[in-house]
C-alpha cells in the first residue's frame, strides 16, 4: 500500500514581502499618472529609512518633479510603507 506525502512545502506560509517590494507597489499606485506626462520612476534602493528613486524621461529635467516626488511619490509610499521616512530622487 502507498501513502501519499504532502510536498515539503506544503502548508508553508509564503514569505512576507521585501521592503522593496512594498515600496515598489505603493510607487506602481501613482505611476500610471508619471507615465502619461512622460515621465517613469524607478526604485534605486532603500537605506536607513529613505527609499532612492530615479526619475526618468519628461520627470528627469521637469520643473514639477520635486512637487511630483514630494507630493505624490513620498505620500504614498510613506503611507504604505511605514518604515520608509523619505524618499530622495537620485
């Protein structure tokens, strides 16, 4: 007689989310308005507290990017991921 096994894994909690990827999420809420003014954010790193982030295309050179990373990025980020105290574009 056979007696079926349960996979090593199996009842295993998956693993919470990386920091990253928590800050990655809460950016992907407010990218579909960066990208339709032509611009894209990317996640560098997170250190000590403050998330990196790349701004690209239109928000790279725009005069508005500061009230972009401040007012949208960093509000919701700092909201999402409460370990995350600011974010600084790099």
């Amino acid at each position: 007689m056979r007696v079926a096994r349960e996979p090593a894994n199996a009842g295993a909690v998956s693993a919470e989310p990386t920091i990253e990827e928590r800050v990655n999420a809460a950016i992907d809420k407010v990218r579909p308005g960066i990208l339709m003014d032509g611009g894209e954010v990317w996640l560098i790193k997170v250190e000590d507290g403050t998330a990196f982030v790349q701004m690209l295309g239109a928000c790279g050179g725009c005069a508005a990017a500061n009230v972009t990373l401040k007012g949208a990025i960093e509000t919701v980020v700092c909201a999402d991921v409460p370990e995350i105290r600011e974010v600084v574009q790099i």
